[in-house]
C-alpha cells in the first residue's frame, strides 16, 4: 500500500474531473478512474496506478503498467450491472458499473450560455476607452480557451469609442467601417464620448509626411500622424511586405523621404482604401522575417523593422526559450503519474539550452527555476536580451489516456511556417512519436508578438500514459530536443541561403 499515500496527492488533477473520488485497491494495484456507479457510454476507461511494469489482470485481460506506474483499459459494457475484477498475485476485487441506455438529463445548456455570454448590448451614449499597454484587437465577440481571435496587440494610450459590450469586451469602432473588439481588461474608460452626427468630422486625423531610415539593428519606417490611432499590421511572403491600416486617418501624406543605408525596407506605398483608413505597405529586400515593434512617440507611428543577422550560423544568434508554465500557480498539464508539464518544460528548455550553447549559440531561457511567470514577463525578458528567435516549449493535453496524439507545433503568422515545418519534420521522424500536426495562427499570445519568430513546441500529450511515459524519460527528452535543435538550425541555414549568404 506504500503507492496509495504518494498517488493521493496527485487524485485532483485535470485528468480526474468529473470522476468519482474513492479509489479501488488491490495490493498496490490502485483504480482511479472508471469507478462511477452509473455511466452512459458503452465504452469505460478504467485506469489507475500500479507499481512500475507490473502486470495484472482486469476483467481476464493482461494489463501492464507503464514505467511511470499508470495503467489503463478501455471495456466494452453491457446494459445495467457491469462486474469489473482486478487481479493479481495478491488477491481480487470487484466493483460494479451500471451502463444506463437512457440519455443522462441535461443540468445546463451550455451552447446557449455561451451565445448569452457572447451577445452584445449597446450603449445609449458611447463611451470612450483608452488602451492600456499590451492591449490588443479582436476580430469579434467570441472566445475560446485562449481568448478571442486577435488581430493584434496595440500600443498604450489609443483612444477609441465603444458602442456596445458583452460580458468581457467592448465593441470599438476604428472607423467608419470597421469594427473590433477588444477585452474590457485592456482599456481604462475614459468617460462618455458622443461623436458628432458626422463621424468623419469628429473622429479623422490627418496622415503626414512620413520616413524611413536605417537605425542600426533596424529601419524604422516613421508615419507623421496627428493623433494616435488604432492599427491593423499584417504581414505577407511573396512578395515579402508588412501591411498596415490605419483606421481614422486620412491619407495625406505627400512627403515619403527614403534614406539611404537600408537593409531591411526596399520601398513604400501609401493609399487611401477608404475615406478615413491610409494603408502603408513596406516592400521588404529580405525574405526571412526577425520581427518588428511598432509604436507612436511624439506625433509619429513608428515601425521598427528588424535587420537580418549578418553571417547566418546559430553560433552568431541569441535563442530565446520559453519553459511553459511554472511556481505553485501554473503546474500546467499534470499527467496520471503527477508527472507536471512545468518540470517537463523546464528540464527540456535546459536540455535544448546545452545542445545550443554547445553549438556556439548564445541562449536566454524565461525560467531556470519552478517559478511562475506572466506571457508580459516572459515576452520583456526576450525582448530586453534581443533574442533572435523564441522556441516556447510545453506538453499537450487531451484526447483521453489511452490515445497517443503526439507531437506538434504552433505557430501565429505564416513567416514562421518553415521554422515550425523543420522542427515538426525532425520529431516525427522519431521513433514511436506521432504526429498531431502543425497549427497555424494559433491565438496563444506568445506567438502573437511580432517582436521576435516564435514557434511553441507541444512536445507530446503528457495526458496519454504512454506519452507520459516517454516524457518522463531523460533520454527521450534529450532526444527531442537534440531534434528540435536540428529543426531549429535547418531553419537557420535555410535563411542564410534565401539571404544570399551561403550557397545552396
Ligand atoms: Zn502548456
């Protein structure tokens, strides 16, 4: 019975919701899920904890524990009573599960909670808010996991109006036009704002004489605009240009200075695309991207885009890497065993950090420690050490304890594809890891910076036993990110040719 004190600090974790507290013991065979008295799904998981490896019997099938001490069984159920028996060496026991056919009462309807928590209402007057910093743009009203689906962040101090709100955003109006949304956390209300009858008339700024100019590790693209106002940046391949619209700003601009000395700009182009909304494309001469930063600073949109690194080899590049989660706060995902995401990232990040330095690289890790930290912080620290490029590491959730989903990996805008292509090429060429695939656009904020190329690792699903049982594994986590590295420098080399550094 020593197991059964360890295994019952772990019971409350994510895995466990919803599922019956008491455990069923035989020996130190332990069940911790698929004790329910009444269930309605045919299939049952029944899965709990075992001494490492060993093996034992349930309802006449061999089970085998895994290293980390987890087991788990999917059973077929008849109709009503089900008699589930463990066995082993050391005896039996038997619990019973009633398999109800008839469909379980729905307590709550929640589809439609959440299409109330997502309607708006709207304002009499309209009330004007003003960003805070790391604010940032919604497409619209809905949520996810992860928070709506961001256009992108803003810088402090931009005054919009709202006309409506629903439980967590306002609705803003950029222009005439155009709407968005925004979380009510990130903006200070000002008071009320009734814009004339005429928006145009109360809400347009001019655009004015505008620049571009080598600044050192950057060109910065400088827009004379008479008053903050709120932007939409995008950024393009083929050819390569980052786009950005500025809503309630009339192009007025007939001066564009071009200095000379730029490495990253080629040239610009600014349009009117509608009567308050000037678009300024930034031709770009290179064709990988390192980021940029934008923000207004006396009377002026500034857009600081990154210089390519001189001689592109990874002994010449500071590497961010992000260990997910951490401190008493955030364990992140916690596997059957009690294995954590948060021990899992961090001992990977200080895997990956040795094979990088050894490699020449200059590496800043967010955490060296079990301590929490806030995506600001982590994304300050990168940013203040002028990382190159962020790698943010984690383990996945999900699926149900029997699957094995694999690995995958994230990336927000389409720039950073190949990054996530290379590192998701190499890992599933590894022995016994599956592919979940690559996800683009992802919304994890991160990701969203554009201030450095950001990929994030989901290692494997540290809620799949099996998984849980590679992660746990030293060797294996030393093996993929030995991988990851390998990716990471494909990538590197990739750049060095496109940049016309290297030859093919
Ligand atoms: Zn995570």
């Amino acid at each position: 019975m020593k197991r059964v004190t360890a295994i019952c600090a772990v019971v409350a974790v994510a895995l466990l919701a919803s599922v019956n507290a008491h455990a069923v013991n035989v020996g130190n065979i332990v069940v911790k899920r698929g004790v329910a008295d009444t269930v309605y799904k045919a299939k049952h998981l029944v899965v709990g904890m075992a001494d490492p490896g060993a093996e034992f019997k349930v309802n006449g099938n061999n089970v085998k524990a895994y290293k980390t001490g987890t087991w788990g069984i999917e059973l077929q159920l008849q109709p009503g009573d089900n008699a589930i028996k463990i066995e082993d060496a050391a005896g039996s026991t038997s619990f019973n599960v009633f398999y109800s056919t008839t469909p379980k009462a729905v307590k709550r309807d929640l589809a439609k909670e959440a299409a109330e928590a997502e309607k708006l209402k709207f304002y009499p007057a309209n009330l004007m808010v003003v960003t805070k910093k790391y604010a940032y743009l919604n497409y619209g009203a809905g949520t996810d996991r992860l928070g709506g689906a961001k256009i992108n962040y803003l810088p402090e101090g931009i005054k919009m109006y709202a006309d409506a709100e629903n439980e967590n955003l306002y609705r803003v109006r950029l222009s005439q036009n155009r709407y968005a949304y925004i979380p009510k956390s990130q903006v200070e209300v000002a008071g009320k704002w009734a814009p004339e009858s005429d928006f145009m008339q109360s809400n347009v700024v001019l655009s004015e004489s505008s620049s571009v100019y080598n600044a050192g590790d950057f060109d910065r693209v400088s827009i004379g605009v008479e008053d903050k106002r709120p932007y939409i940046v995008k950024e393009y391949n083929d050819p390569h240009r980052i786009v950005v619209d500025l809503y309630g700003v009339q192009c007025n601009s007939n001066w564009l200075t071009h200095k000379g000395g730029l490495k990253s700009v080629d040239h610009i182009d600014v349009e009117s695309i509608d009567s308050d909304v000037t678009r300024i494309t930034v031709y770009l001469k290179t064709k990988s991207s390192w980021g940029f930063t934008m923000d207004y600073k006396g009377g002026s949109l500034n857009l600081d885009i990154k210089h390519v690194p001189d001689q592109l080899y990874l002994k010449n590049l500071t590497i961010g890497i992000d260990a997910g989660h951490g401190g008493p706060e955030s364990n992140g995902a916690v596997g059957l065993s009690g294995l954590k995401e948060k021990d899992m990232t961090l001992a990977m990040a200080i895997a990956l950090k040795n094979i990088l330095e050894k490699q020449g690289a200059k590496v800043v890790l967010s955490r060296d420690s079990d301590v929490g930290m806030t995506i600001r912080e982590r994304q300050d620290k990168f940013i203040e050490n002028k990382v190159d490029i962020v790698l943010s590491i984690h383990c996945n959730a999900g699926g149900g304890p029997l699957s094995s989903l694999g690995t995958s990996t994230y990336y927000r805008y389409n720039v950073y594809k190949p990054l996530a292509e290379n590192i998701l090429g190499y890992l599933t060429n590894m022995d016994g890891v599956n592919s979940f695939g690559m996800v683009g656009n992802f919304n994890f904020s991160l990701s969203a910076i554009t201030d450095f190329p950001c990929v994030l690792v989901e290692t494997l699903f540290i809620s799949s036993l099996k998984e849980e049982e590679m992660l746990a594994d030293p060797a294996f986590r030393q093996n993929m990110m030995e991988n990851v590295a390998k990716g990471l420098s494909d990538y590197v080399k990739e750049c060095r040719i496109a940049e016309g550094q290297a030859k093919k």
